[in-house]
C-alpha cells in the first residue's frame, strides 16, 4: 500500500467520514469516495458501512485504526524530524480535548493567533466524554489539556499552570458581603461538578476536619453549566482559576459572562494541576510543536520555541 491510500486510510478512520477526511486532506468527497474503495479492495473489508445518516466503521477497520495511527504518525516524524513548521504554511485540522471552563478560557485567544500565524489551521475540540479513553492513542485527539490524571503510559506531558479553588457566588449573594467563614460556607447550598455525578470532594473532607458538613443539592457535568445557575439562584459553586494576577487575564474572564463572583474559600484546598498532554508520535511535527506553542501563549506559561 502506498503511503498516500495510508494517509486515506488514517483520515477515514478517525474521521468515519469521506466528507471529514476529505476536508482534512484537501481533496474532494468524490475523490475520497474513490479511494475508499481501492482500500476495499486493497484490504478485502467494507471498512466503513452506513448507518442512518453517518458511517460506522467494521470491526476490522477498529483494528486497524490505531496501528495505522502511529504508522502515519511514525512516518511523518520521520520525514519531518529536525525541521521546524512554517505556520503560515499549515493546512490541517488540530483536534484538541479540554473541560469547558479551559476550553471558555483557551479558545478566543488560541483562535487569534491561528488566525494570525496560521490561518489554514482548523480546530475541532472534542466532548469531554473522550477524556480517559484511547482517542491520544488512536489519533483523534492531538492535545489534551486539563487535569493528566488518566493518559496511556507513552504520552507525553508538559505542566502549563496551577489553578487555585475559588467558591462562585451570584453577584449581590449575601456571602459576597462581609468574612466569608467556613460556618457561612457550609450554610450555603451547593453544586458540584462532576462527569462521574460525584456529589462529594475535597471542601468535604476540610469541613470535616472542622466538624462541619455541606448541602449538595446537586451534581451538575461541567462548570459553565453549574455557574449558569449559580448566576440565578442562591446556589453556590467551586471552580477553579488562576491565582494572583494572571486572574484579571486568562481562567477569571471565564466567570464573567455569568455576572458571579470568585471568593477565596475560608480553608485550605488543593490545588489544581493543569497539563497537556499529547502521543510521542507528534513529538517532533512541527504544525503540532506550533499548537503546543500557542497553547503555552495562550495560557499565559511561555513563548519560546517549542521544547518537543
């Protein structure tokens, strides 16, 4: 198989969509189309097969994906290795995995340095459902950003910040007003955020410690969610955001929009570490050395060329 019908393949298996992997690879969904089926016949599978309006892939072409992945990714390094992306050049799509509130923070600035150092570059972030799973591996994600917890044992990681707790209120809330004491904080009614539904964490286990105990009157799967109502109602929040002065810059702006408060909680809570993180395959590619550059500039934790 030749390395071109190779690229195919990877851009259709990620994508499960002629219409997606040809965008990607700047060709036609006619075009695409054709080469999908010289891959039928190449490797005597349907690969991917209808289903309603979209395309699900056979179980051999699940197989496949992710060797295939690396082998492109493998490849490319390989060509590339050593010389450095000129990001005017790039013509790609990045695909990124972070959590709301990182993803409210990152996306206006990171899309106005691609607009202007490398307009060809597209973004496309994933659902917070791909966290925890293959999709670094396996190529569907590039970069992931957020709290590095979960990755595969070869993923490459790079601290970027630390983000402190801070207890959101709506503005005018009666805890915005006067010392907020731990008495006060645990009076208030709750919301937690969670993917897993969790209704309980660290604020716990400090009020315990104090001999007191919180009211969580609800779990809710992401913080922009969470200060929605938070902006409504007497519920409070904790989220995180940069402390000192970067605040008034980066993470803090995402609690604006929803006229809310950030108070600093009366207690010591851990703070939050936020890295990211990406597969050794894309080490050395240089549009990929660009995207960790921006994200770095983004956030506010560095400028200088990228250190692989």
């Amino acid at each position: 198989m030749d390395a071109n019908l190779l690229v195919a393949l990877d851009a259709l298996l990620r994508t499960e969509s002629v219409t997606r992997a040809a965008e990607e690879l700047h060709t036609s969904p006619a075009a695409m189309s054709r080469t999908l089926g010289r891959l039928r016949q190449v490797l005597g599978d349907p690969l991917l097969v209808r289903a309603g309006q979209s395309m699900t892939p056979t179980p051999r072409a699940l197989a496949l994906r992710a060797e295939v992945a690396a082998v492109v990714g493998r490849t490319a390094a390989l060509l590339t290795r050593g010389l450095a992306a000129d990001p005017a050049t790039l013509r790609t799509t990045f695909g990124l995995q972070t959590s709301d509130l990182v993803l409210s923070a990152l996306a206006p600035r990171l899309l106005e340095l691609a607009d202007a150092e490398a307009p060809g570059v597209s973004l496309r972030f994933a659902p917070e459902a791909t966290e925890g799973g293959p999709a670094l591996r396996d190529g569907r994600v590039d970069l992931e950003i957020g709290v590095l917890d979960h990755v595969d044992p070869e993923t490459e990681t790079e601290a970027l910040t630390t983000l402190a707790m801070a207890l959101v209120v709506r503005a005018g809330h009666p805890l915005a007003r006067g010392r907020l004491t731990a008495r006060r904080f645990a009076d208030a009614d709750h919301v937690t955020v969670s993917r897993r539904g969790r209704l309980t964490g660290p604020a716990d286990a400090a009020l315990r410690n104090l001999g007191l105990r919180r009211r969580v009157v609800a779990a809710f799967p992401n913080h922009l969610a969470a200060m929605s109502l938070v902006a409504r109602t007497e519920v409070v929040c904790l989220v995180p955001v940069l402390p000192g002065p970067k605040g008034a810059a980066a993470l803090r702006e995402s609690v604006e929009p929803f006229a809310v408060v950030a108070l600093e909680p009366p207690f010591s809570l851990p703070p939050v570490e936020i890295a990211m993180g990406w597969h050794p395959r894309n080490a050395h590619d240089g549009g990929h050395a660009w995207l960790r550059s921006a994200v770095r500039r983004t956030l506010g934790t560095g400028d200088g060329p990228d250190g692989g």
